[in-house]
C-alpha cells in the first residue's frame, strides 16, 4: 500500500489550459454588460443544467465552485462536535470547511489500491455523523468508486446523514469505471452529487460549481447563499461551456492521451505508478522516503518554473527516481497554499 504524509504538485504551463473557446468568447460578449448585477438565483444556468443532468432546476443549486456548495452544506447540517466522514487523503478542503464549521473530521485512510474504503468508511458512522464526503474520481490519487460499491455503501448507511458525491473529474473517468451518480440520487434520497466548471471546462477562475440534491435541500442552499456570488462572466462561460460539446470532447480526449504519454515515459525510467483515473499521475514512495508526488496533466505541456505544496509536512524537496529524499535542501516557496 501506498503511503502519503504529504504531497507536492508540479503545475503545468502550455496550451490547452484556458478556457473553451465558445466560453471565451461569450466571456467577450458578456464583459461589456460588467456593469449589470449577476442572476442572483442563476435560474438560466440551472435550467440548462437541468436539461443536460436529466433533472429539474429546482434539484440545482449553483454556487462559486463545489467548495462554496460544501461550506453551505457543513456549515448548515453540523452544529458543533457533528461528525463529517471523508478519505485521508482526498480533497485538501474538506478538513478545513469541517473546520470552520465547528464539526469533527473523521478520517478513513485509503485502502491498498489507493481508493476509498467504504466498508470502514461506514463502521465509522455514528449518532453524530451528519455528511459523508466520497470524491470520485479521488483527488488526488485518481481512483474512481464503482457503481456497485456505491449503491451497497448507500444501503448500509443511515437515510439521514447526507452522502455528498464529489465528482470534480468526472469528465475525464473511463466509461463504466465509476458511478451513475444521477441514478443512485433518483433511488436514494440522501445523496448530494457535487460538479464544477472548474477542471475540464477550465473555469477555474471563474468559479462555477453546482450542487444536484432534493428540492428541498437545493432551496436551502439557493436562500442561505451569499447574493450575487455567481458572477454573470461566470454564468455566461458556463452556459457556453455546456452548449461546446464537441470543443469538450476534444480536451478531455488530449488530456487522457497525455496521460497515457506520461505514465509510458515514467513506466521506462523505473517509476512506480499509482494509475489514475483523473488528471493525476503519481508515484509511489521511493527507498529513504515515504512520500510519493503527484502531477496535473495538460495536453502536451511543459513543467512550470515553480512548484506548489499542499499539504506538506516536511522541507523535502521532490525525489527522483535515483535520489532519495534527505530533507538536505529546501524546496521552492510555494506562492499559493
């Protein structure tokens, strides 16, 4: 099994990282009427949602990417010493959303394959579990969760504790590898399906992400919200994004050729890989040092001069295949945490 105490990411600089060209252009449009207040309630985007999902607008809730639809979800359903269940590792914000909200993260390590493991994910459900957070494909190790395992994890746990599927990078998981998400919220009630705008339409900076829940769920969060957090750049991007099928299809098939690429190039020089199933690539620790790395994937891009750490634990800059981490030389100032 592989073992994390931290991580480090290389981000990539190249082609293929801005947004779609159908949003950047209605971004253009859009930005001579900067002048207007956004659709507070983004009705236009949700029902195009809508159509896309195959549910109505009122089971959409559209917020400032997953983590401002997440915080809402904690911060409403917990009151102080609730319990919020998650994977360690996976999405570096769900401990501090758990945070701020008072509650108490309850962290389930991966299993051998680098997946979450349901079975001790729902040994640990208690009377104060309120939310559990399951991240398919997980962030960052890529490892999606089967139709299957979800729908018996989803019979084993409570119909009051709210199981928030995080399907970030859903667009670039294998057919059939991982979850009909839509479908497992139609038969069970308590499952939140969280999606963003963020990776594969790169809209990151926009900040777009939406929530499909129960209506009722999905009025709480739309009343509750902070007025005009979406903004009409924003909407408008991803509205556009939407309608860009094919400009879609396209991205997602060179970033999985480019995966495939990095992990042939790292497989001949002696890594160990961890396959993914996102924009991940990653490798195993190596002798004298018990952290592996992982890497975000961008259609035949270079390395970026700068580094970013997340999560880090330790001054250890990133191993080599033939040199083992000594904890000798201090790595690059990471610009953003």
């Amino acid at each position: 099994m592989l073992r994390y105490s931290g991580s480090r990411r290389r981000e990539f600089s190249g082609r293929g990282v801005i947004g779609l060209p159908a949003a950047t252009a209605a971004v253009a449009e859009a930005a001579g009427r900067m002048n207007r207040y956004p659709a507070m309630a983004a009705v236009e985007l949700r029902v195009r949602l809508a159509r896309h999902l195959g549910v109505t607008a009122e089971e959409v809730a559209v917020r400032p990417g997953s983590v401002g639809v997440l915080q809402q979800i904690i911060t409403g359903l917990c009151d102080a010493g609730d319990e919020v269940v998650f994977a360690g590792r996976s999405f570096e914000a769900y401990p501090i959303l758990v945070e701020l909200a008072g509650a108490r993260s309850v962290r389930i390590p991966l299993d051998d394959a680098e997946g979450h493991d349901l079975d001790a994910m729902a040994a640990a459900v208690t009377g104060r579990t309120k939310v559990i957070l399951l991240c398919t494909p997980n962030n960052p190790t890529g490892v999606p969760i089967s139709h299957d395992r979800l729908e018996a994890f989803l019979q084993a746990v409570r119909s009051d504790v709210l199981v928030v599927i995080d399907e970030a990078y859903v667009e670039y998981a294998d057919a059939g590898a991982g979850p009909d998400a839509v479908t497992l919220y139609r038969r069970y009630p308590n499952v939140c399906i969280l999606r963003i705008f963020s990776k594969a339409y790169g809209l990151a900076g926009l900040r777009v992400g939406y929530a499909i829940t129960t209506a009722a769920i999905a009025e709480g969060l739309r009343r509750t919200a902070l007025p005009f957090a979406v903004s009409a750049l924003a909407q408008r991007a991803a509205i556009a994004s939407l309608d860009a099928g094919e400009e879609m299809e396209a991205r997602v098939s060179a970033v999985k050729q480019e995966r495939a690429r990095m992990a042939a190039e790292l497989d001949a020089q002696g890594w160990r890989l961890q396959r993914g199933r996102a924009i991940f690539c990653g490798s195993a620790p190596i002798s004298g040092c018990s952290r592996g790395w992982w890497t975000r994937l961008t259609p035949r891009a270079s390395w970026s001069a700068r580094t970013r750490a997340t999560e880090c634990r330790s001054p250890w800059p990133t191993p080599t295949p033939t040199t083992a981490c000594s904890g000798s030389s201090q790595p690059t100032r990471p610009d953003t945490l």
